[in-house]
C-alpha cells in the first residue's frame, strides 16, 4: 500500500529508496510522516547545537563532510 503521506514520498517514487517497498508491501520501515520528519530533523539540529555548541552546517563542514 503506497504511502503518500511519507515524507519521502514524490509522485510515483521515493526519494529515500531506490524503489517504492510500500507498493510492495504492507510496511517500509523508512516510514515516517512529513510532520514526524520535521520533527526528528528540528530534534537532531537542537541536539548538534547543544553537545557541539555550533550550527548543523558548522558541525559538517568541521569535520569535512561537506564543502562550504
């Protein structure tokens, strides 16, 4: 059953895997709402922020990961 809702979900694709398991099956564990994806990302960023005391980007470019 397709998800529509998913976060990752983009018309007639995932954005998250190679292939769209819910129209395969009844359950894809990458699942989540577009609102719970706001969430968890607004989470992770807050706890960046407090353990290394700089922005998400500053913490990447850091440590190489991204070129800025």
């Amino acid at each position: 059953m397709i998800q529509e809702d998913c976060f990752a979900y983009w018309p007639s694709r995932c954005k998250a895997l190679k292939r769209m398991i819910c129209a395969e099956q009844d359950y894809c564990k990458f699942y989540k709402t577009k609102e719970q994806h706001k969430t968890d990302l607004f989470n992770s960023e807050a706890r960046i922020r407090k353990l290394y005391g700089v922005s998400p980007e500053k913490f990447l470019e850091e440590r190489g990961i991204i070129d800025d």
